[in-house]
C-alpha cells in the first residue's frame, strides 16, 4: 500500500470550503484537462452522501480512458470525507478530505491510499510514473485553488 498526503492553507471558512468540496460537479474544476475528466452520474445538485456513487471517465495515464466510479464511504459533515474506488485502475484507492480550523486559517489535508495490480511490476509503474502524475494532480489542484480562493 501506497500513501499520498497533501496539505493546503485555504483562505475561506469551514462553510465555504465544504460548499465546494462536497459538490461532485466541482471535481472538473480542480482536475487537470489534459485528464479529460467527466461525469457521467447524473448529479442535482445534492451534497455527498454516504453510500453515494459517482460515475466518471478520465485519462489518468498515458491518454487511456478508463471508467472510474468512486463510492463516498464516510462523511462527517463540514469535517472530512472518503471516497473509495469501486471500479477503476487501482488495486485499491481511498482519498480522505479533512477541513480543520488552525490559527492559519482553514487547513485541508487530502490522504490517499492506494495499491496497483501486478505485483512487483505494479510497484515499479507506481515508483517510476504514478507517484508522479498524483504528484502533478495535487500540485494543479493547489494552483487552482489558490486562485479560486484568493
């Protein structure tokens, strides 16, 4: 198992932040195009919930498209989700969202967990390729969330 931790200083409230990041239809804008991210659940609006499951395509390697569908397993309102892969490329992957309010203002902390199929070639692809584009996404995330955010 593989760990991912990304840590963001956001200059909004609790409220605010959990407006955007409980929202499924913000994923578009917080993912880099060239991933060519898209929904394919049809979304009203509503909030995450538990056991809620979201369908989407996106190139996550090598200009692949794959269906991915996430399931938010875990909600503690305005506090953090987790949304674990049902289908998709990983052997495993759970991503955890925490808001909490520091003297420095909102801190948002994304965890991910995940494995690869294919045993010692998988952890070669990870060491040499998924590190890195997980890398990149969290980086884009950053820089658009700064602006968004200002």
């Amino acid at each position: 198992m593989h760990q991912f931790k990304s840590e963001q200083y956001l200059p909004i409230d609790r409220e605010k932040a959990w407006a955007f990041f409980s929202s499924p239809k913000n994923l578009s804008v917080i993912t880099p195009p060239e991933m060519e991210f898209k929904i394919l659940t049809a979304l009203h609006g509503e909030e995450i919930y538990e056991g809620m499951k979201i369908d989407y395509t996106v190139k996550p390697l090598l200009g692949i498209k794959v269906r991915w569908q996430t399931e938010i397993c875990r909600v503690d309102n305005k506090k953090y989700f987790t949304d674990r892969q049902t289908k998709g490329p990983y052997k495993t992957w759970e991503h955890t969202h925490t808001f909490e309010d520091t003297d420095k203002g909102l801190l948002m902390t994304d965890v991910v967990n995940y494995s690869l199929y294919f045993g010692f070639i998988g952890k070669l692809v990870e060491r040499l390729v998924v590190r890195r584009k997980i890398n990149s996404i969290f980086a884009y995330r950053k820089n658009i969330l700064d602006k968004l955010f200002k």
